[in-house]
C-alpha cells in the first residue's frame, strides 16, 4: 500500500452550535471516515452519523450519508470491508456499525466500557446483533505495520491508527484535534526543546511524541477535510 492508496469517505455534516465554538457561532462540520488497505484485509475507521434521538437531532441538525453510500463514492461494498477501527464510541463515529455485525471492530477496553454508561452515546449502535469487538488495552499492532495508538483527551478511550505504508507511514487521527492546525500547535508544542526554543513552552499532548516517531507523511482527521503533511 502506497500513501495515496487511502480513501477518505465522506459521511455527513453537522452543525456545531455556538455554545461548542470558539468563535462565538455556529460552524459546519465533516464527518469523515477512511479506508486503508492493510495486511489483514481492508481496514474503515469510523463509520459515520448516528442517530442520537430529536434532542441531539435538533442541536447538531445533522445530514448523513450512509456509509453503504459513501463505500460507493470510493469503489468499495460494506462487503469489502474486513475489519473495523472506531477512533471513539460516540454517536457520530459508530452510526454504521451494526452493518458490519460480525467483523471484527477494535476499541480499547475502557472506551467499551464507558459507551455502556448512561448517556454516553446510542446503546443500540454499541450493543448490536452480531457485534464482535476485539477489545484493546493500550497500544497495539493488529497487522504488521498497522498501530493502533492510544490518543485520549477527546474522550479517555479515543486511539488512532497509524499504517506504514510502502512510501512512508499514515495517521489517521479520528478526534485527537478537531482541525489539522490543532494538530500543528501539538506537534510543534513536542518539538519546541529540538527546535532549540527555550521555556516557558507549552505542553503537548502526552502521547504526540510517540505519533511522531512514525514521522508521518501525512495525517488525517475525522472533522476536518485538511490534511496535515510535515
């Protein structure tokens, strides 16, 4: 698999309403999924809008694609996909789950386990016929060259994955940053003592360090259709 040999689907939009905007007013937002080949068979992180009953509907008034749909757009079935990654369990990353009932999906174990609390997100899109999760605690390599990584902060569950490829490695974010400039600010924050800056300097994230010893080529997001290259 080479770089370009990803797919970015195209699940929906939603509304973020002021009161979850910095800038003080609303802001659409992509719902965004991948496909990646790999060597345990073809890979889809998230897969796509769910829905979350007429409360949430109204706040985030939200406009799907189904993922069958979105496969579609990119030359793929749901019968094409071999297993599935969810970067977290939120309404609006799992609303194509139940269509893959009896592949396999990976989550960590603690993220799991919060998705089956109240009010943390749809029990009918965790809890499906046919679920079969293969449940992680902390890092792991599900394929050779395919990571799965722990990113909390979003959520204490959320991972990303990061594929190495033949012409250098892939991050596929999810929601560790909403934006790839999130994404810059966190990554020049873990350079800043190689970049010869003395303190005070900000703090990155705990985990970014490890994201970057893959020296990605590029990085993608769930909520934003920029792609950060180094």
């Amino acid at each position: 698999m080479r770089i370009d040999d990803v797919a970015r689907l195209k699940l929906g939009t939603f509304v973020r309403p002021a009161e979850e905007t910095d800038a003080g007013h609303p802001r659409v937002e992509s719902v965004l999924g991948y496909v990646a080949k790999t060597p345990a068979g073809t890979l889809l992180l998230d897969t796509g809008l769910g829905d979350a009953g007429p409360e949430v509907e109204a706040w985030y008034r939200p406009r799907r694609v189904s993922v069958d749909d979105a496969l579609r757009q990119v030359g793929l079935t749901t019968h094409d996909i071999d297993l599935v990654v969810n970067c977290h369990l939120h309404f609006d990353h799992i609303g194509g789950n139940p269509t893959f009932g009896g592949r396999p999906i990976f989550c960590q174990r603690h993220e799991l386990d919060a998705a089956r609390t109240p009010d943390y997100t749809v029990p009918q899109l965790v809890d499906f016929a046919g679920a079969a999760y293969e449940l992680l605690d902390g890092e792991a390599e599900i394929a050779p060259g395919v990571h799965v990584i722990p990113t909390p902060g979003h959520v204490d569950g959320h991972q990303s994955i990061v594929v190495q490829c033949e012409d250098g490695s892939i991050i596929l974010a999810g929601q560790s940053h909403d934006t790839a400039s999130q994404w810059t600010a966190d990554a020049l924050a873990a350079q800043a003592h190689d970049l010869g800056h003395t303190g005070p300097l900000p703090i990155s994230s705990s985990w970014m360090a490890r994201l970057l010893a893959f020296d990605p080529r590029r990085v993608f997001f769930a909520h934003d259709m920029a792609i950060w290259t180094p």
